[in-house]
C-alpha cells in the first residue's frame, strides 16, 4: 500500500461533544472493506458502507490520522420483524495519513453506499513536467 495512506490499528476514537450526542446504534462495529488507489496528483479511497446516510457519516483528520465513523440506523424500526439477514451498527477504520497530502483539501462523497475519500497530494510530492529546450 501507498506510504501516504496506511491503515491504522484500531483504537478508541475521542470524540468530540458534537459527536458524543449523536445516537449510537446498539449493533456491532464493522470494519469497512477499502480500495485505495493512486493518481499522479491524489489518493483515492473507496469505502462500501452499506445502508449508511449521508448525515451519519462522520470523517475526520487529526494529526496523521484519517478517522472514518459512520452509523447505520435501523430500517424499519417499530415494525415487527418476520426475518432478518440485515443487521445494524457502526463502521470504523482509521488510517495514518503521512506529510505527503493536502488534509486542508480532502473531498469526500457518499453515493450508492460507497464513500469516496479524495486526499489531494501536496504540491510538493506531485510529478512535474520539466521542458527540455534545444540551446
């Protein structure tokens, strides 16, 4: 995997009291499965969160680190349920984010339960295209 976007071992995330009154699930916590992938000027990450709403996804940089917390809520809560193979809870994956990146412009976008990260890379580490002249 790419220097600049590693996966970070889990740990207890800190957070903030804006995050601490949002509704947390009583499911499990899921590790999201991931694609990185590299472009001359940025890493992209695609991240499957199935089920999850915009509004319940929460991505944040601190330090070196790229946190990504999302919340699936029940479906059809206050119905009577028959049968069930589809279970709620959290997404969680932290990744260390080296020096090499832009964090001030990190894009992100939930479609069709896919989340895309754009990590920009810094200036500095983009390739540069230098003319060669005939003198």
């Amino acid at each position: 995997m790419n220097s600049e976007l590693q996966r970070a071992e889990p740990r207890a995330v800190d957070r903030s009291p804006s995050e601490a009154a949002k509704p947390r699930s009583s499911g499990r916590m899921y590790t999201p499965r991931v694609d990185v992938v590299e472009t001359e000027d940025a890493l992209i990450l695609h991240a499957d969160l199935p089920g999850v709403k915009q509004e319940d996804v929460s991505l944040t940089c601190k330090g070196e680190e790229m946190i990504l917390h999302a919340t699936c809520v029940p479906r059809n809560a206050g119905k009577k349920r028959l049968y069930a193979e589809y279970d709620v809870g959290s997404f969680y994956r932290a990744f260390k984010i080296a020096e090499q990146v832009d964090t001030g412009a990190i894009e992100a976008s939930l479609k069709d339960g896919v989340l895309t990260v754009r990590v920009p890379k810094a200036e500095a580490v983009r390739p540069k295209r230098i003319a060669v002249t005939g003198r």
